[in-house]
C-alpha cells in the first residue's frame, strides 16, 4: 500500500508543479502582469540591511532546500526490490529532476512575482501565501498549498526507521504498525511536530525561521561530511557499489563538499541586520545544543543500548545467501 501511497504523491506533485506552469502566469498576466528580463535577472532588493554581497547570497535561502531530501529513495530501501541498483539511481535521478524543476521554477516566480513593494505589503511573514491567494482567488490557491503536506509521507518513513531502530524516545510505540502494515503512529508524530513548528509563526517569524533553518543544517551538513569523508578518509577503503558515478564521481564529491558548506553557512546566517535578539538566528545555537547533548550520550550510554549487536545479526541473517559477505558465511 505504501508504494501507491508514494506514487498518489508523486503525481500530486507533478500536477502542482504543471499547475504552477500554467495557472501561475495566466493569473500574473490578469493582475499586475510580467516582470520584464532586467527586472526578473538584473534587479535587486536588500531588505535584510546586510551589505550588498551578503544580501545577494542570502538569496540563496529561497533555494538552499531544493536538493534537500533527494535521498528520499535510500530511506526506504530496505523495502525496495534490488536496492543495491534501485535506490543509488533513485537517489541520482531524483537530484537530477529536483535541479531542473526548481530552475524552471525559480524562472517562473522571477517573471510572475510583483515587485518587491508589492510584495511585501501582503503583510504577511511568508508572502508566497497570499500571493497565490491575490493571483489565483482565495478559493482556487488552497489546492496550490496542499502540495507542501505530501512531505508528510517521506518523513514520517524516516521517523518509522530510526524508532523502530530503539533510538527516538517512546520507539516502542512510534514504530509501531497497524494490522495492515502501515506506520500510523509514526504518521501521528511527523503531523504533531510539523503543526507546532507551523504555530510558531504565530507569535515570532524570528523562532519559525530560526526552526526551519536548524531542521534543514544537519542535512546539509551531514551530505557535506559524507562526502569530505569519502574524498579525505576513505579514497579506496569505501566498497565498490554496483553503481556509481565512476571517473565523475571524485568531481561530484568535492561540488558536494562546498556546496553544502555554503549551504550551512546562509542557514546559520541571520537574515535581518543589524543583529538584536528579536533578529538573531538560533539555528546555531540549537544545533550546538543538540550536538552537545548528543556527544554527551555517546559518551555516557553503552554503544549496545543504542544499537544492540543482536539487531545486526538478525538482520544479516535473514538476507539472502548472496548478499552476505564471505566473511559472514564462514
């Protein structure tokens, strides 16, 4: 059930997407009209009070997670037939097409935003809302929003995975199922937490930025340092996989490396200067905190409390002959 589950999103997000292609631009044209080519690649606005450099780069915030969530295909793996092949091209292709959408996304929102005064008026801390609200009516927008819970069914398989590995608190019960297999619980939990991160909206933009940009870092940086570790720690120690990039893939890594260096670093940006407490990101003060308390667990809590030996072998025992290594059949 799962995979119509993933294909029902899939085509929601393809039919959002042509959606966007088609309806966004009509509506533009019937309302305040195209931006022209100067104003869509040339212009800029700084209304963040950074030098200009900076405030060019903290653009990058709008398009910083975009390929964030590509390895969407490695997290359910373990339920795919032949992962070794299927999930590594997933994850590939999917970058791929993320790249592509969002640059013709990002081509579309250029030429049918308004102006930047405009913009803004709208009043509101997120303005794409009520800008699709302006463009398409208060009716029809709603169906252009519904898209953003799709995220709901890859988080929630993450969630499932990591409880039912004992490591989230209350893992007993996170990971587990219905009658019919499916994570419910797990669905409960990502649908808890994304709606109270949602409501902080409410009282303070600074704490929902602040929270969207920690939730975002420890992926970006956990990509970065796969990557510096395969290029610095193991340039031929690491297994040969049944498909990989080749020749090209020394040259992805390095990208891979400074990309997500640059992307940790506008996360932890503050986006409002000068600095006070009302505008300070605490993004970084959050993933220090939870870095701290994670080094202090690894410390303090036995390694078998966290993944006990038993669960590995128990796994290893119940793949298939040729898939066990010579070492695990002697």
């Amino acid at each position: 059930m799962f995979r119509f589950v993933f294909y029902l999103s899939s085509t929601f997000v393809l039919l959002d997407f042509l959606m966007n292609v088609i309806w966004l631009p009509i509506g533009a044209h019937n309302t305040w009209g195209f931006r022209t080519p100067s104003e869509a690649f040339l212009a800029t606005y700084n209304g963040t009070g950074a030098p200009a450099g900076w405030n060019w780069c903290l653009s990058y915030l709008a398009t910083a997670g975009i390929l964030i969530g590509f390895d969407a295909s490695g997290h359910i793996a373990e339920e795919t037939k032949n992962a070794s092949l299927t999930a590594a091209r997933g994850i590939f292709w999917s970058t791929v097409v993320s790249g592509i959408g969002a640059a013709c996304t990002i081509v579309l929102f250029l030429f049918c935003a308004p102006d930047p005064k405009t913009l803004f008026s709208f009043g509101s801390p997120q303005p794409f809302v009520p800008l699709y609200a302006v463009v398409l009516g208060q009716r029809a927008h709603i169906i252009m929003n519904v898209n953003t819970t799709i995220a709901i069914v890859a988080a929630s398989r993450l969630v499932f995975a990591v409880a039912r590995d004992g490591v989230l608190p209350f893992s007993s019960w996170v990971s587990r199922v219905s009658p019919s297999g499916q994570p419910y619980n797990a669905i409960k939990v990502v649908w808890g937490v994304a709606a109270l991160v949602t409501c902080t909206i409410l009282p303070s933009n600074v704490a929902f930025t602040s929270l969207v940009s920690a939730a975002g870092v420890p992926s970006a940086a956990a990509y970065g340092l796969i990557c510096f570790g395969r290029v610095f720690l193991t340039p031929k120690k690491f297994p040969k996989p049944r498909w990989s990039l080749g020749v090209l893939s020394k040259p992805f890594q390095i990208i891979g490396i400074f990309w997500n260096g640059w992307v940790v670093a506008i996360l932890f940006s503050p986006y409002v200067f000068p600095v006070t407490g009302q505008t300070l990101n605490y993004a970084p003060i959050i993933l220090a905190g939870v870095t701290i308390i994670a080094l202090i667990s690894y410390w303090v809590i036995p390694e078998e409390s966290w993944f006990p030996s038993a669960r590995i072998s128990k796994f290893v025992e119940g793949q298939p002959q040729d898939l066990v290594s010579p070492e695990v059949k002697q």
